[in-house]
C-alpha cells in the first residue's frame, strides 16, 4: 500500500514537471508574438490572463479526464480496496 502511493505521488510528481516544462518551453517560442503584441498594445496584465487562462484550460481538461477515466477503471476492474464513506457508511465499487 504504501509503496503504491509512493511511486503515485512520484508519478504527480513527473507529470507536473512536465506541465511546467511544457508551458515554459511554449511561452518561450512565443516569445516574439507576444513581443509584437505588446508592441501593438497588450498589456503585461492581458498577456498574463492569455497565457495563464490557455494553460487552465488543458489542467482542468486533463484532471476531469484523469478523474472520469479513473474512476471508470476502478468500477470496471473491481477494485475492493477503495471505500467511498459516506454518512459512516462505506461504499465500494462494484457492490
């Protein structure tokens, strides 16, 4: 169990690196657009809520999927070991 939320948190782990590097190495080859828009009037503030509203988009879209697909997974599979508890009660996939 615990080496299983070990190499899960190690795989969060991989995969923001990787968003980060992504969004950077993006932002970067941009560069001279952005430049060139700021030139005809952005500002830093547009510019941000651009970059920063484009980005959201694809966490949020990948978390819902990660979630849904996830969770699709564990009811398909049968997986017992999850427990849901609600109201004290516990709810397992499958059952």
């Amino acid at each position: 169990m615990i080496l299983g939320v070990f190499l899960a948190g190690i795989v969060g782990l991989i995969g923001i690196s990787n968003v980060v590097n992504t969004v950077s190495a993006d932002v970067s080859a941009r560069k001279l657009e952005y430049a060139a828009m700021q030139s005809i009037g952005m500002t830093k503030k547009q510019m941000e809520r651009d970059i920063f509203g484009k980005y959201a988009r694809y966490v949020f879209l990948a978390s819902g999927l990660a979630a849904v697909g996830g969770a699709a997974l564990t009811y398909f599979l049968g997986l017992t070991a999850i427990c849901f508890t609600v109201s004290g009660r516990c709810f397992q996939p499958g059952s």
